[in-house]
C-alpha cells in the first residue's frame, strides 16, 4: 500500500513522501538512521518519533516520543491511530 505523507515541521519547510507501507513500516524521527529524519535542532521531536506500518492491511501510525504525535492535531494515544487515506 502506499501513502504520501506531509511532514509540516516548525523550522523547515513542508516536505512530502511516497513510502510504499507493503515493503516496510516507516520510522519518523530526528535520527539520522530513521527513514524520514526530522529537523535535528527540532527538541519537540524525538530521536525516534513515530513509526507508521501496516496492521491487518489498515495504515497505523504509533507515537514513540515524550512530546506525542499529532495527525490533523488530534494526539496518537498509546494505542496508535488509524489512518483513513
């Protein structure tokens, strides 16, 4: 399955992906060794921020960070967040 997805950070400017979710989960966060890595100087982001993957053929996203994760400004509860595309 794939997405696009739109990263909006406060520092840089909006960026936009294609990750194909069938191949493999995307890791979002400010380690260079993430697939989508963040502005390093972002503190509200996390060395490894969220993952977005596949869970029974539904787009999840779950938050790894202190700071949480927000989709449309609605925060992902530890329980991870449905994505509707």
């Amino acid at each position: 399955m794939k997405i696009k997805i739109q990263i909006d950070q406060i520092r840089l400017e909006p960026e936009t992906i294609d990750w194909d979710l069938s191949n493999a989960p995307i890791i979002i966060g400010r380690d260079k060794k993430c697939d989508l890595v963040l502005d390093p100087f972002d503190t509200g982001c996390s060395r490894k921020h969220c993952t977005i993957k596949l869970v029974n053929n539904s787009p999840m996203i779950f938050n790894h960070g202190k700071n949480g994760t927000f989709v449309n400004d609605v925060e992902v509860n530890e329980d991870g967040r449905r994505l509707y595309l």
